[in-house]
C-alpha cells in the first residue's frame, strides 16, 4: 500500500496513556480496518470508504484526512497536536537519557 502522506498527522488517543500518530493514508486504513466490528458505524464506513477512495485516486488525500478526523472525534479519540508533540518530544528525550 502506497504511504500517502497527511498534510500534516493526526494524532489519536487508543489508551489511557497511548497516543497514536496518523501521518497517512496507510495508517488511516489500517487503523479503520483494526476497528472492533461491534463499535463501527456509518461515520467508520463512510471514513474508510473516502480513505479507499483516496487511495484509488478517486478523492484527494485531504478528503481522507477530514473523514478520519471526523470518525476520531466522533468516538472522542482526536488528541490536541500539541499536546501529542510534547508528549512525544518528551519521551525521546528521556529515552536518550537512559
């Protein structure tokens, strides 16, 4: 599957304390894929089938992007990029330390 990128990543909340970046269109689809069957809707439908659509090159990449971000705060999973950007900085930083 081709790597198209996000204008810029979208990061989502899986956890407690796990935050996942979404920089393309490949980690969209196969975040939408992995989705429990027993939570999907019309909005995890609709997000997957503009990804696939982006990806046959029948959508723009920014049409993915809007739907994933749409399916991400309909299940309240879309993480503020700053905090997301700290978060990550700081665990570098620490894993540099060790």
């Amino acid at each position: 599957m081709q790597a198209e990128a996000f204008s810029s990543p979208i990061f989502v909340k899986r956890a407690t304390y796990i935050v996942q970046e979404i920089a393309s269109l490949a980690d969209a689809i196969d975040f939408l894929d992995e989705w429990p069957e027993d939570r999907r809707d019309l909005i995890h439908d609709t997000a997957l089938r503009v990804c696939y659509d982006a990806f046959d090159g029948r959508k723009p990449i920014s049409a993915a992007r809007d739907a994933f971000c749409e399916f991400a705060q309909r299940f309240a999973m879309l993480e503020d990029p700053t905090f997301a950007m700290q978060w990550i900085a700081a665990c570098k930083s620490a894993n540099q330390k060790a």
